[in-house]
C-alpha cells in the first residue's frame, strides 16, 4: 500500500503525518495546540483519573481529538507541544 503525497512549493515529494493520538498522561492542558490548530481537530476536557475527588481547587484538564478526520498534516500542534504528546502517522491511499 502506498501513502498519501503531495508536493511541495519546490517540487519535493512530501508524505504529511495526520495526528494519531494524545498522551493525556503527559499532556498539560496548557491549549498551545488548540490555538494553533487551524481546523477543528483538538478539544479541551477535564482529565479522567482514578483517584477520588479530594477537592483541591484545581481541575486538571487535557487535550482530546474531537475530529480526527479533520487533521491536514501540517503537525503545528506538535511544534509548540511543550511536552510532545502526539503520535503521527501517514495516511494510506484508497
């Protein structure tokens, strides 16, 4: 199977990598990603855990995909991850 390309500016072949996944583990909630996303694909959420609610104060949050099938490739949201959370991988042509 052969993946998906494209070209660039000056002529290169170019293979983009759609994101795959979030590690919420390792996620901060910070919403770096989320602003420079230029389609809709990341949503904020509240952070599920196992512990039991000690009410704190502070609600921790985290990025999901809210719209896989939206994502270009263009990986911006890994760029300014400061914790580099998301896995990629070319897509396969039909």
């Amino acid at each position: 199977m052969s993946h998906i390309t494209g070209l660039t500016f000056g002529g290169a072949v170019w293979t983009p990598e759609f994101v795959t996944a979030i590690n919420q583990e390792t996620c901060i909630g910070c919403g770096r990603c989320y602003k420079v996303c230029p389609r809709d694909v990341l949503d904020l959420i509240e952070k599920v855990t196992d512990e039991d609610d000690d009410d704190d104060g502070g609600d921790a949050s985290v990025m999901s995909l809210k719209n896989l099938a939206d994502c270009i490739g263009c990986g911006a949201c890994n760029r300014v991850c400061p914790k580099k959370c998301y896995s990629y991988a070319p897509a396969v042509a039909a």
